[in-house]
C-alpha cells in the first residue's frame, strides 16, 4: 500500500530541514532501510530510510529545497498503484508541477520554448524553488531572464544564462522582482554609435584551465556566517589574556595516561580537565555564566558548557549540560560522546542549545594567544592555547599555558572578568588541590 514519507522533525526548535541528496528516483526499486535521502538542519545531517519494500513512486521535493518539518517528501509503495490521493491531499499545487518541471530542465535548453518575460502567477513570478534560491545567493538580474520552463517558469538553467552574461542586481532587487514589484524585462543599453563602427577587437585565447572554483556555502558554513557576524557586530567584546604554570596540570595527566586502564577509567585529555576546572569556577561568575537576551540577562543556575568541535563540516559546539555536577571522568566521558557525534554529524539542534559559556581549544594547533569570538547570546568565551617553556627567576624553566577570554562589555565588565580568569588560572595551577575539594 503507498505511503507518504515525511519530513523528520529533528528537535523541538527545528522548523524545516534542506534536501541535500536524493538516493533514489522515481521508479527505483527500495528495501526497508534503503535511504532515499539525505537532508540537513542548521548544523546537523541526517539520512532517511525507507519504511518498507517497494518502489518510490513520487518525489515532492527536490535536492536544496527548505522542506518544512511533517511535511510530505516522497511517497513510495507498489509498482503501478494509484497515488492522486495522496498526491492532492499531502502536496501543495507548486510541488505536483516539480516532476514535469524536472523533466523540463533535463531537456536541452534548444528544444525549451522561449518567451519574452517571466510570467507572473497571483502577482508573483513563476519560479522554481531552485531557480529562486540560485538567484537570490547570486543576485542574478531575473529580470533580463528569459524562462524556458513549463508555462512561462523561471528554472535554474535561466537564471544561469543571467549570470554567464554577467547581469547582476542587489539582492533586494531580487526580492522586489519575485514579489512581481518588476516584471518588466530589463531593456539592453541604447548602441554606443562610436563603440559600433571601432574594429572588433580580436577574440582572447580560451583559458587552458579556469583560475578558481566556486561553490555554494553550504548550510552549516551560512549558519555560522550568520552568527559570527552577528556576534561581532552586536557585541562589545574584549579579549584578556594571561598564562599559568602547568606543571601540576601536566603532571597529573601523566599519572592519568599511566594508570587510568587500571583504575577503569577513560582517556582524560587536557581540554577535559580545562572543561572540569571552569565548570567549578563558572557558579561563582553568575554574570560571566550567562546570557544576554534583548535587555535581560539569563544567569544559568549550572554551568552548561559549550565545546567547541572542529569538523569537515564546520565548527559545531555541543553542550555539554550540567558539568559541575559531574566528576572529572563523568565529563571526560560525555565529552568524548559530544565530539564523537559532531564529527559524525549526528548530533541533534537541542544538543547544542543552552549553553552558558563556550570552550575553544587551539592548543593542539600550536597557537599561543588569539581571540577567541563569543557564541551569541553568551557572555564570555574562553581561549585554551598551547604550552610555552618560561624561565623562573630561579634561572629553572616550567611550561606555561596560555588563557584567553573574550568577554561581552555590555553584560561584564573587565574588573569581574579579570578575577575569574585569574581564578580560573589559579586553580588550573594547582589543579590537585582542586580536586580535594
């Protein structure tokens, strides 16, 4: 019997998902548990497999369309079976014309009919969803496009030809012609009479290989554009930097390496115990384990820490909820879980929302001071850099690691920020007489 299949609604603040491949196509053969797409939200991506054995019959939606949650993708069933219903009940006008529209834009754009400007439909140019969105990144100038689709649509083959002209528009005209603002096509510049009669220069040569590559940002990368921007634009951020003696830090991670197999405990890493060190200093900074939304501030009660996760895909920040009440190899443990799903692009939206105060870790890569840019709408961010070999007055040498926090200035002040990183610094220096408390 056919059956719609829709859209996962991956998290409660999770609106619509984008289609990023299809696995399937109409008419092809399915097991239960074949996937039949793969679709992302902000910052996650997920596969969606088949429910059961039979045949994809109807596919709703094309790659990068903005799917909404609960709403149906595709319908798959049994070779030959009646799917109107389905079709009228589950799918709206615009998505029943996506096969032929497809169909269409496979066709050589020879073949396609041509007219002299794109339709408009209830005041509206007649668009398809991947035309729209090509030329709404681009800004290509959809008004000197001729649509060769189905019934006067724009298709991406069109705004394409726009853009190999080299006409581009702002992206707010953009948005003014698809709410059919202009619908005119743009008329060409009158002939310069004196550029006509100028002998034609001569052809350059064709480039043996183009210079560049471009390719679209994906949508983890836009999410972070997004928020960055944000950050840097909204906030008043300073960055404070100090370092500390990490001899007893680095000692006791020695003795854990050493003998956590016997103690039956995980790997420990120095970021964890940087994790476990600011989750116990941050309930004493309610300011700086906080907030800041529109004109409030929301002081967390525990500290949420976000860990910030390098992956293919972007930088994800996980939370990791509630770490002071953990022990240092609770959190080791849930830390290693967190990466684990970030890197494998499994981790769900909720799991990374909450977070009172963000960790970045560029140890690793060698770097010994930078700014770390706070995650919106937190207060603070802390930098964790690598180890440096300082002199003592004594004329001995010690590793030093460096500490770097970046601080909202409209929600902290430097005097607050100082004392917890000093604190924070204190305790790292000493971090087994931390642990006795």
């Amino acid at each position: 019997m056919a059956q719609s299949v829709i859209m996962p609604r991956q998290g409660q603040s999770v609106e619509s998902c984008i289609i990023t491949t299809w696995h399937k196509k109409v008419g092809d053969p399915v097991n239960e548990g074949d996937l039949l797409f793969s679709y992302e939200t902000d910052k996650s991506a997920f596969d969606e497999p088949s429910p059961a054995t039979g045949t994809v019959l109807a596919q709703l939606a094309a790659e990068a369309d903005v799917v909404p949650c609960l709403e149906v993708v595709c319908i798959t069933g049994q070779a030959g079976e009646h799917i109107d219903a389905l079709v009228k009940k589950d799918a709206p006008a615009a998505e029943e014309a996506k096969p032929a529209e497809a169909a269409e834009e496979a066709k050589p754009a020879e073949a396609a009919p041509t007219a002299d400007a794109p339709k408009c439909e209830g005041g509206r140019v007649k668009i398809s969803p991947r035309a729209k969105n090509l030329a709404l990144k681009t800004g290509a100038d959809l008004a000197a496009a001729t649509p060769t689709g189905p019934n006067g649509r724009l298709i991406e083959r069109d705004v394409q030809a726009v853009l190999d002209k080299g006409c581009t528009v702002t992206t707010a005209a953009v948005e003014a012609f698809l709410r059919g603002e202009v619908i005119a096509k743009a008329e060409a510049p009158a002939a310069d009479p004196i550029a006509a009669a100028a002998p034609a220069a001569p052809a350059a040569p064709a480039a043996a290989e183009a210079e560049y590559e471009e390719a679209p940002l994906t949508n983890v990368r836009r999410t972070i554009a997004r928020s960055m921007h944000a950050s840097l634009s909204e906030m008043a951020q300073l960055t404070l930097n100090t370092t500390f003696d990490a001899t007893d830090l680095l000692a006791y991670r020695e003795k854990l390496k050493a003998s956590a197999e016997a103690l039956g405990i995980g790997k420990i890493t120095l970021n964890d115990m940087v994790l476990w060190a600011a989750s116990r200093i941050l309930p004493k900074y309610p300011d700086i384990n906080a907030n800041l939304v529109d004109d409030k501030m929301r002081r967390f009660r525990h500290a949420n820490i976000g860990m910030a996760v390098d992956t293919d895909r972007g930088l994800l920040v996980p939370v990791i909820a509630h770490a002071d009440e953990m022990s240092l190899a609770e959190l080791a443990a849930a830390t290693k879980v967190a990466a684990a799903k970030a890197r494998d692009a499994k981790l769900l939206p909720d799991e990374m929302k909450g977070g009172s105060f963000t960790v970045s870790n560029l140890g690793s890569l060698g770097i010994e001071s930078f700014t770390p840019v706070i995650n919106p709408p937190q207060t603070a961010i802390l930098g964790v850099c690598t180890t440096t070999t300082r002199l003592r007055a004594d004329g001995t040498t010690y590793q030093a690691m460096g500490l770097s926090l970046t601080f909202d200035h409209r929600a902290v002040d430097g005097a607050p920020a100082a004392r917890f990183l000093h604190e924070l610094a204190a305790a790292l220096e000493n971090f087994s007489v931390l642990l006795a408390k």
